[in-house]
C-alpha cells in the first residue's frame, strides 16, 4: 500500500503523470489508485557487486559506517561467502550467516562446499537445505517456492536472542522457522551428523512435534574454542557492547580513578548481567569472567601515548550438542528374609 497515511510507506511515495486527477486523491485512505508500470528489467548482479569497493564504499563496504551484528546473503558464489566472511572477519563484530548451493545437500556436495569455507576463526556459519514457503505471487492451488533459509535463520537469530539471551544457540526445537513449509531434503541423523561435523553445515530439518527447525549451531571455525555460534556472537556482543558503553572515557584524565571507574562502575555490572542471564560457565563470578584495567595494562609509556587499555576474559556458555545416553542393568539391590 503506497501514498496511504495510515498502512502507506513512510518514505516511498507513488505518482503517475499520466494521471493528475487520481494523484489527487491519492493521500486519501481508503482511495485505492492501481497503476501497471511497465517497461522495467531486472538487470544482472554480478559478483563484483556484492564484493564492493573500499574506497566507493559499495557492496559489502557500505556498512563499514554502521554497528551491525548479522550480515547474510542468499547468494552462494564462493567468492561472495568468502568476500563476507572475510569482511566479518576484519570488522571484528558480526557474523555471516550463508547457506549451501540448492539441491546440494541432496546431491551430496554440501559438505565438500562448506568445508572449503572452513578455517581456524572463521566468523560465519552454513545452513542447509533450502526450504519451502508459501508463494502469494505464484498460481495453482498452493503455490510454493523453494528459498534459502538464510532469512529465516535471521529471524531465529534474532527471536532467540530476544527470548533467551544472546550467548543461547539459536538452534534446538525452540529454532523453528516460522513460515517455512517444507525442506528440499529430509536428512536422516547420520546424513545431518555427517554434515554438521564434516562439513560445519548446520541442517535444516523437519522434526516431529517441533516444525522446520534449525538442528545444529555451529560455526565454520576448526579451533574448539570458536565452534559454536553462540559463542561467537557472545564475544562479539560483548566487544560491541564495551566499546560504545565506554565512549565516556575518552578525554578523561588516563589514572588510577578511571581505572577504578571503567572497572567496577561499568565492566563488572555489565558482565555480572550476563552471569545472571547464564551467558558464563558454571562458576561464580570471579570464577568466570576477568577484568584487567591498572597500571599493569596502562604503564606510564602507554598513557604518555593516550592510549587506555582494558581486558575482559571470559568462559562462555557451551550449548549441549550430543546427547549421550547410557543404559544398562545392574545388579539387583533387594534382599529377602524370612520374618
């Protein structure tokens, strides 16, 4: 709905200079106005504008002015994906959320794709197979259409991030993608495992009882330590979080007061709310999570150079990804004697 007050675009506005006497009317709710445009073309999008230029700050580029968390894309070109994670990877604070090439998980070649991504700290993560929704566009009956999940993924980013926290796996039976009707394959437990650990592939799978789900949650990333996706987009949160929490300190007099100041006035509350919210391993507070801002970290030479410096260490929270189960007999406990 376009040049309505109240359903229409606050920034887009329609007008036809074929017909004066309709634009009239056309900021009037209710006065619905139907023109045909013609004469348009799609045009063709090249790899190369998704990559962008640095210095024109196009593609990729254009959000090196912004804070963002989450960069996606439906294409699956092997020089896009590895264009974005390698912008994540320099920002330092978001992660690319991708998906597998259609039809590949079926045909066998998802996990060689998402291995060629693979790398010690990656800052992305792969999702397949492609799902199916609802087509409004299309004609039949029940029109649908097969897409990437990579919107979808998004949203279940941003739900369970809502409803959870930030440092819970946005997978698991509560990850359902609302809207999607189908998956292209339906992958048996061995088939996902293969593909979850083999490929760092995280399947889209219909479960009973739970919908079109998210089913594994983790990164690219070979080292341990960067595995899973929540923990990546805890420590990018985190790191995101400091820096413009403590935009204050800047021009502040660099000594003992500040270092107590950013320490126990702004750091530790911060992270003693993630304690809370259960984003840490188990342990207490000083068991988990570490502040280093004194003079070891700020020596004389580093504040004659203005420069401040503070630490955070901390362990994170690690989803539950297999789940073992252990069945035996044992001996009898019960014992029987005469009264």
């Amino acid at each position: 709905m376009l040049n309505d007050q109240a359903r229409g675009s606050k920034l887009v506005r329609a007008g036809d200079p074929r017909d004066v006497a309709n634009q009239s009317n056309a900021d009037t709710p209710g006065q619905a106005v139907t023109v045909t445009l013609g004469s348009g073309s799609d045009g063709t999008i090249a790899a190369g504008d998704f990559i962008g230029d640095v210095g024109a700050r196009t593609g990729l580029r254009s959000f090196d002015p912004f804070d963002i968390q989450l960069l996606c894309t439906e294409r699956t070109d092997p020089a896009v994906v590895q264009a974005a994670l390698d912008y994540c990877a320099l920002r330092g604070d978001c992660m690319f959320i991708g998906t597998v090439p259609e039809a590949a998980v079926e045909g066998g070649t998802a996990i060689e794709y998402g291995a060629g991504f693979q790398g010690k700290n990656v800052y992305g993560a792969l999702y397949g197979p492609w799902i199916s929704v609802a087509d409004p566009l299309a004609s039949g009956p029940a029109p649908t259409r097969r897409i990437p999940p990579v919107g979808h993924v998004a949203g279940v980013f941003a739900r369970i991030e809502t409803t959870r926290g930030i440092h819970k796996a946005p997978a698991g039976d509560e990850a359902r993608l609302l809207g999607a009707l189908d998956v292209e394959y339906r992958l048996s437990d061995a088939e996902h495992t293969d593909l979850v650990t083999m490929g760092s592939v995280n399947g889209i799978r219909a479960i009973p009882g739970a919908g079109i789900v998210v089913d594994a949650s983790r990164t690219l990333s070979t080292d341990i330590r960067w595995r899973y996706v929540g923990v990546r987009l805890t420590f990018n949160y985190v790191k995101t979080s400091l820096r413009q929490g403590l935009r204050w300190v800047k021009q502040e007099p660099n000594r003992d007061r500040l270092w107590d100041a950013v320490k126990f006035g702004s750091v530790r509350p911060f992270l003693m709310g993630l304690w809370r919210q259960g984003a840490f391993g188990t342990g207490e507070p000083d068991e988990v999570f570490t502040i280093i801002c004194d003079e070891t970290n700020n020596p004389p030479d580093e504040v004659d150079k203005g420069n401040f410096k503070v630490e955070v260490y901390f362990y994170p929270s690690k989803p539950a990804e297999t789940i073992l189960i252990v069945v035996g007999q044992q001996p009898s406990g019960a014992s029987a004697s005469e009264g």
